[in-house]
C-alpha cells in the first residue's frame, strides 16, 4: 500500500495525540497531505495542558514520507472551521479526500463513578459542544469540498461499536452520538458519492494512558500491574492504519453508515500494529472482561 495515498489531501481533526495523531502519520505514511488541526501547538497549550502539539504530530507526518501541514483551530467556533477549510480550498485547489473528526478534549469533564444524578452540569455542558457539536460543524465546513467533487471519506471516531453501556452517561451519550453521526451523515452524502462512517480503538496505550500508568511506550507491559487488561492494548498508529486502509480502498462505500474497529479491520485488511503484534480487543474483550 506504499503510496496509495499519493496526491491525496486529508484533515484530521483533533490530531494534537492519541487515535488522531495515529492516524495523521498512518495517512502520511501513505503519500498524503495532512492537515493536523487542534488547540495545542508550541506556542500555548490549550486547557488539557497536555506537552503534545499539533506542530509535533505535522513533523511527524512529514517524516513518515506525507506532507504535514499544523493548523490551529478550535472547532466549537465556527469561525476558526471556516477558515481552516478556506486554507484547504485555497492550497489544495479545493480537494479533500478524507475528513478524520477525532476531536475530544473530554478527559478532565468525564467524571468516572459518578452517577448521573450526581454529576457536575457545568462540566456535562461543556463536554457535549467539545464531543459532538465540534464534529458537526467541522462537517458542515468540509463535507462541502467532498460533494462538490462527489468523492471523499468521513470518518468518525469514537469508543466502542456495540450497544454496550460505556460506564458513564454523558461519555456514552457522545460516543454513541459520534456513531449515529456517522450513519446518518452517510444516508444524506450516498447519492453524493461521499463515504461516512465511524471506527474504534480498542484499549488505546496513547500518551495520556501511558502517563496515567507511570509508564512509557517501551515498558508499557509493567502497566499490567495496575490493569492486567492492558496487555491487550494497542498504539494509536493501529487505528491509524486502519483509517489508512480503508481511505486507499476504492470500494470504502460499502462501509457506509457502519461502525467499525481496528481490530477487525486489521484481519480484514491485514496490517499489524506499529509493534509487530495484532492484538484483537473485542476477542480478548469478550474472552475476559465480560
């Protein structure tokens, strides 16, 4: 699949980490222009206060043989979208081939073990404008591009492909809006010839995880001692190369409106993680979690 992605033009938004960083540098690997768009960049942090930049991740496209282009945008303001799609008609002579809404920004609002009843409506407020609405309006900017040229790929990125109950309400609420996005964003762009879809990490070993566990990226494994699920988890550049292969398959459209998961994808399509390994979260999900 060396270059398949040649002369391609994607925006992954929310590529500052994690799944979308992941995925910027898998469609860059592939030849492709890629815009990394976020809120952190080498300049400020935004309110995660996290040290990764939208900077870091554009190098790091570049560097696996694409074309890495760092825009700041928060995507809450229409505005700062609008531009960012300008930039993109503007260099690009008006082509997008994939759109990536990876945008969270939900970790310090989730309040995990508190039930409903009891959460923090200041926090769920903010949550839901960050979670969905971002992915809305970076829709509405770029889809545009794609159906005018009736050809393109949206992918939506969530946690999670089943109807099972995520843990807390307003992050299931947002992960299952993300995928019910993708369906009916998929029902209105068919006639178009415009592909949308969603797709899910398993257990994803990003910075924020590595960091939550007191590990790093090469003794992961002593992780296991804390959470012996982690074992089954997989780098950010798994999804990432399931996002690359289905923007290179010219038969994507059949994936329409569905919600997908690396794993699956990786028997499908047969790439391994960054690591060599192949791990399967919904097998090792179903075998000891359940």
């Amino acid at each position: 699949m060396t270059n398949t992605l040649d002369g391609k033009v994607a925006v992954v938004a929310g590529g500052t980490r994690g799944a979308g960083r992941g995925i910027a540098v898998e469609l860059g690997g592939l030849g492709a222009t890629v815009y990394v768009t976020g809120r952190s960049t080498r300049a400020q942090r935004s309110d995660m206060d996290r040290p990764e930049t939208i900077e870091e991740t554009a190098d790091l496209v570049t560097e696996a043989g694409g074309h890495g282009i760092a825009v700041r945008a928060d995507h809450t303001v229409a505005a700062e979208v609008a531009a960012l799609f300008e930039r993109v008609v503007a260099e690009q002579d008006g082509r997008l081939d994939v759109l990536v809404n990876d945008v969270w920004g939900g970790d310090p609002l989730t309040e995990w073990g508190t039930p409903f009843w009891e959460l923090d409506l200041e926090k769920v407020a903010r949550l839901l404008p960050r979670a969905v609405l971002s992915h809305i309006i970076t829709s509405r900017y770029g889809v545009a591009l794609m159906v005018a040229r009736r050809s393109g790929l949206v992918v939506e990125v969530t946690d999670g492909n089943t109807d099972g109950y995520r843990g807390n309400l307003p992050y299931d609420l947002v992960k299952a809006g993300v995928i019910r996005l993708a369906k009916g964003m998929a029902e209105e762009l068919k006639p178009h010839g415009v592909t949308a879809l969603a797709i899910t990490p398993g257990f994803l070993r990003s910075e924020a995880m590595l960091d939550h566990f007191g590990v790093t990226a090469d003794n992961w494994r002593d992780a296991t001692a804390q959470d012996p699920h982690f074992i089954a988890s997989e780098t950010p550049r798994f999804v990432g190369r399931a996002v690359a292969a289905l923007a290179a398959d010219p038969n994507v459209m059949d994936k329409a409106g569905r919600a997908l998961s690396s794993w699956d994808l990786s028997e499908e399509y047969g790439f391994d993680d960054a690591d060599g390994s192949r791990p399967h979260w919904g097998r090792y999900f179903d075998e000891h979690v359940k």
